[in-house]
C-alpha cells in the first residue's frame, strides 16, 4: 500500500522553511513578523509558540526513538499523510507538493494522528493522543478511525484535521526545494 504525503506552503516563499532550524532569535523574528502581517493562518499563533513547538518536537521525537526510529535531523518537516484542502486556507497563494511516502526511509519518518499540538496537548482520553506513530503504526490507526480529512473536514469533531507526517530527514526533503 503506497500513499501520498502532502507539505503546504506560501508560492512566495517556497517549500519546507522550517522555524525550528533557525535560531532562537531568528525563528522569534520570523513569527513575529507572520504576526504582525496578519495574513496567513499562522499570523494567529500565541507568542509563546516557538517555545512549545520546540518542547513538542522534544517529545515527538524521543517517542519516535523509542520505537525504533533514526532521526538525521534534529527537528522535523512536517507534511501530511493524504492531501487536506483545509491547509491550502492557511496562504494567501497556497502551493504543495505531494510526495510519495516510499521516497522516505521509515526510520526516519514519524505520524501523528491530527496536528502535533492537540494530539500532544489535549486531554479527551483518545487513545491516539500523545502518541507518534511509524508507518506501519499509522495504517492500523487509520483503519481504525479512518481519515481525519474525511470525518472532520469542517473541524466541527475536533482538532484533528489531518495526519501529520514528521520527516526527520533534511536530504530526504533536499530534491523538492
């Protein structure tokens, strides 16, 4: 079973910039900036999301090595697993490319089942909350709740919008930029 992973992004800045590989200060600036210009979806973010984003991805991350997983990058980029048309509202010119998933390395592939922020921080009792997945982790989940996409497209059953996909890999993703 072969899927498609999906990054969006702004046409006018290009695919895969990454805030977690700058600086401390320069990520700070970059946010703030998105903020100020209040445009994108992200121009919403609190000002603190920088230091919890970073925290998460610790998370993500150390879960992600206790099953197995590689990681050749210290943070991840981040792509969803099918296409979510919701995601193209978040640009002003949206733009993506969809990447077959077998041109990743599941060692160095890692899956949340929603974004990484409810689905490390909300506490509802679902038994996919505060949990990363592998490959082959991630096809039982989605037989058994089957696509956020799809049951929740206006996200009026909660936050999970998607399948967030990490790609701990930098040169994985080097070809698409």
């Amino acid at each position: 079973m072969s899927y498609k992973l999906y990054h969006y992004y702004e046409a006018s800045t290009g695919p895969f910039r990454n805030l977690s590989v700058l600086s401390p200060e320069e990520a700070q600036k970059v946010s703030r900036r998105i903020r100020e210009e209040g445009t994108a979806f992200a121009g919403r973010r609190p000002p603190d999301y920088l230091e919890i984003r970073r925290e998460l991805e610790g998370k993500a991350r150390e879960l992600f090595v206790r099953k197995g997983g590689k990681p050749r990058s210290p943070f991840p980029h981040y792509m969803t697993l099918g296409a979510c048309d919701w995601l193209k509202t978040w640009y002003k010119r949206p733009a993506w490319i969809a990447i077959d998933w077998d041109a990743f390395d599941e060692k160095t592939i890692s899956f949340a089942y929603g974004d990484l922020f409810p689905t490390m921080r909300v506490q509802d009792g679902k038994s996919y909350r505060r949990q990363i997945y592998t490959k082959r982790e991630i096809v039982e989940v989605i037989r058994e709740f089957g696509w956020p996409q799809e049951w929740n497209r206006d996200g009026d059953r909660g936050p999970e919008r998607y399948i967030e996909a990490q790609v701990w890999d930098d040169e994985a993703i080097r070809p698409f930029f």
